[in-house]
C-alpha cells in the first residue's frame, strides 16, 4: 500500500484501514507464537502500513 493512495481516502476509511491492519498484525503474532507462521516478513510489512496509517491521519488532522 503506498502513501498517495491513503491520502486519498477520508477519515473513516482511514480508520477502517487502520483497524484491519490492527487485526491482521494480532494475527500474526498469534501465529508466530503457535509456530504456524512460515513467512516471518509478513509482520514487518504490517508494521510499517499501520505506521503509513497513522502517519496519513496525523497529517491530515494538522492541516
């Protein structure tokens, strides 16, 4: 996910996104704790869309 398609959407659906991305990062740590995650990278990935989230919601509640 890039940052300029984030800036495209409002509020809400930056905040639907952002609680996704929430779910799916719990997820994988429960996945990482039983073993069942092969793919270690995942997480990182995940890590760093929640932070292009929050970085897109802040910015734009400055403005």
């Amino acid at each position: 996910m890039k940052a300029s398609e984030l800036r495209d959407k409002d509020q809400a659906a930056l905040a639907k996104e952002l609680k996704e991305l929430l779910k799916a990062q719990f997820s994988l740590r429960m996945q990482i704790g039983t073993q069942q995650l092969n793919n270690t990278s995942q997480l990182k990935k995940v890590r760093r869309d929640i932070a292009r989230v929050k970085t897109v919601i802040n910015s734009k509640g400055a403005q």
